[in-house]
C-alpha cells in the first residue's frame, strides 16, 4: 500500500525513479513445493496483486486453523512466515515492474537479497555487516539510467561486482 501510495510522486520526477525492495532467497521461487502455487507465481500472465493477496490469505488461513506444515501444502519449510512474505513480495515487484513498463511510466522495480547478514534478526550471525550489505543496495539504487533494469532479482555478490554494473 506505501508503494502505491508513493507511486504519484515518483510520477512526477523528471529522472527514472527507482524502487528497490530488499527481499530473500528464501523467497524464490524453488522453495516452494506446491506446483500450483509455482505455477501461479510464474505464470506472467495471470499473476495479479489479488493472486498475491490470495496466496497469502490462504497462507494464514492454514496457519490459523493450523493445517500449513502438513504433506502437500507445499510452503517453504525453513522461516515459513518470512519465506511467504518474501515471495509475495518478489511477486508483487514483477506485477509492479510490469505494469509500470507497459503504461511507458519511467520507474524501475526491483528486489535485491542482502544474503545472511549479521543484523538483530540473525542474532548477531552472518557472513557480513549491515554496513557492507548497505553500501551494495546503494549502489543498485543508483545505477546509471542506461544500466537500470527492471523486474530483477539481485543476489548479494561482492560490492566490486556490483560496482562493475
């Protein structure tokens, strides 16, 4: 809702506005193990925001009556809840960069995976500081126009990778 919410504004700027949504690898789309869920959130065509809305409504109906870890659910088994939401998430990014690329609107979309970083939520593990995670997610916000993609998912690579872009 705050990205659609902001969506007028970046409208207005003159320059290629940019969304970049910091997401998971636990979010792709391999974690999944229902194929109907898989099939739902690759097939481009029918992939909305109310077929993300219901994913995750019929996500938190099974948590609710308690049926989502039973065989043949199919949601990702490691940090669930996170996971779901990661994957909404990503989808809704490529719904956005979709929309927005078709009306010819000049804002990029994408996600972008800082990987396992030692932050609160990790309890102090990880394989890097949220200052190096920072300093990579800045210079993917401010790519060059002409290196600007839209609708990808970034996995953490090294900051000297990145900075080749």
């Amino acid at each position: 809702m705050l990205t659609e919410a902001l969506l007028p504004l970046f409208r207005q700027s003159p320059a290629t506005s940019r969304i970049l949504n910091i997401s998971s690898q636990l979010g792709l789309l391999n974690k999944l193990r229902d194929p109907s869920l898989r099939a739902l959130l690759l097939d481009e065509e029918r992939l909305t925001e109310s077929a993300i809305e219901g994913m995750v409504t019929r996500f938190l109906a099974e948590v609710k009556d308690g049926t989502w870890s039973e065989p043949g659910r199919g949601w990702p088994q490691v940090w669930t809840d996170y996971a779901v939401s990661k994957l909404a998430l990503n989808a809704y990014s490529r719904v956005l960069a979709r929309r927005l690329q078709a009306r010819g609107e000049r804002v990029s979309v994408n996600c972008f995976c800082p990987g396992f970083t030692r932050t609160d939520m990790t309890k102090g593990w990880g394989k890097r500081t949220a200052e190096e995670v920072a300093d990579v997610g800045t210079r993917l916000a401010l790519l060059p126009p002409a290196e600007l993609p839209t609708g990808t998912f970034f996995r953490w690579c090294t900051p000297q990778l990145y900075s080749k872009l």
